[in-house]
C-alpha cells in the first residue's frame, strides 16, 4: 500500500538498481500496488503466476504472504518483514528452505519503551495501536507487552481493521493512557495524519517503529533507515538474477 515507510523502500530499491546497471535495456519491471487489500494482494499473485518472472520482490508481510505461493517455481525477495518465520515465510533466516529471502525490519521495542520511560519517568500506562491481521504487528506487540509487564506499566490495546477506525481508537487510548505506542504497523502508518493529530491534540506522545511514521507525525522512534533496507532488498534481487540459490543468501535482519 502507499505510505512513507513502503514508499521509501521503494524509491531506494529502484535507484539502487540502476546503481547496480540495471536500466530500460536489460531489466522489465511489472509493479503492482496492493492497495491494502488481501483480495487485491491475492490477486495480483494470482496474475504473476502466469508471468514467467525471473524474480518477485515483495514489500511488506501482507503483500510477501501473497505471493509466497509462486515461490515453488519463481525466486521471491522480499523487504520490510519483521517476522519472517512467524509469518511463515522461510523456517530459518540462515538458511532459506522456501526459494524465499530478503530483509527484515526488526523493531527494537525496547529501546524505544526505554527511551519513552527516559523521556517521562512518570509514564505508568501506554497504549497500543496495532492491526491484529499484520503478523508483523501482532509480533511486536507481543514484545512491547511483554517488556511493559517487566517494567510495571500497564497496557491498553485498540486494534482497528482499517484507516477509517484509527480516529475513534486512538481517541479511546488518549482517554485512559499518558503515552502511545504504534509499531510499524502498516494500517496505523497509513493513517498517521489522523492518529498523530490526536495525539497532538491530547498532548500526548506517540511512540513509533519507523523513521518515516516520524516524519509524518509521531514524536520519536529508535530504528533503522528504511532507505537502508531498500537498498539492501536490491543488492539481494542483484544475487538472485545472477544466479545464486536462494539457500544460500540469508534474511539481511536490520537491528542497529
């Protein structure tokens, strides 16, 4: 879907492979936008399978679940997974055993609750704002609780199914918490003008899993460059059309 995270992996894979000598001559693009929509996102995969694609590369979970299947015959990469295995993608990142790789977005939850716990020691409760059908947010929040629980703040959950849900949701946890933390959820960073608006409007801080949900409005987060990521995403479609076995190029997992 469009927003600034997936936007900007994007661009960064697309100069990077014109710095890796691929142009209009010797490489053809097919790109397709899933919109956010597993129906769309299924059928998109439904039309690569009958394209004889030397590569698919993927960007984000939802979208490298969807196309996962034509792995059994086409090389898929894919960028901005945060849980690889959970998502069912590869069974080591190692090791790739499903013709599937790429690179992964780890959040470092606790970095990021600790710098919200430096920035206000006094926080006692903070709420998440997640969408439960994103494995990648699902795995996170099972962190940032878990790590919560060992710091004795409380949490409140809101999970919402689309963009048009995030108003209500995030106006529900300014209500009852004194910080709120959104992973890089790809439903809540399509929705960031509303969410980080509320919050503004609320006084309090939103606490984010990417640099870009920053930009577009969230107080602060501790993570990678997603330039970075789509620029490494392109060095590993690079090994792929020369020829190397997926097996044999491990998941590029981003932790500093």
């Amino acid at each position: 879907m469009d927003h600034t995270s997936l936007n900007e992996i994007k661009d960064s894979f697309d100069k990077e492979m014109k710095t890796l000598g691929y142009d209009d001559k010797n490489i053809e693009y097919t790109f397709k936008n899933g919109q956010g929509d597993t129906n769309t996102c299924a059928s998109i995969a439904n039309d690569f399978a009958g394209k004889n694609f030397d590569c698919v590369m993927a960007i984000a979970t939802p979208a490298a679940q969807a196309v996962a299947k034509l792995a059994t015959k086409t090389p898929v990469v894919f960028s901005a997974v945060t849980d690889p295995v959970g998502a069912q993608l590869t069974s080591s990142l190692s090791k790739p055993d499903k013709n599937i790789t790429g690179t992964s977005d780890e959040v470092q939850v606790d970095q990021i609750i600790d710098k919200a716990l430096e920035i206000n020691p006094n926080t006692k409760t903070i709420g998440m704002l997640y969408n439960k059908g994103e494995p990648n947010s699902v795995t996170n929040i099972k962190k940032a609780k878990a790590y919560c629980a060992k710091k004795n703040i409380k949490v409140e959950e809101a999970t919402i199914a689309s963009v048009n849900e995030a108003q209500s949701a995030v106006n529900v946890l300014n209500s009852k918490c004194d910080a709120i933390f959104a992973p890089n959820d790809n439903t809540v960073a399509s929705a960031m003008n509303v969410v980080s608006d509320a919050c503004k409007k609320a006084n309090k801080p939103l606490y984010v899993g990417a640099d870009s949900m920053v930009k577009d409005g969230g107080f602060l987060s501790v993570g990678i460059d997603y330039k970075e990521l789509g620029k490494e995403t392109a060095k590993i479609v690079d090994k792929v059309l020369k020829g190397n076995k997926v097996e044999n190029i491990p998941v590029k997992v981003f932790k500093t």
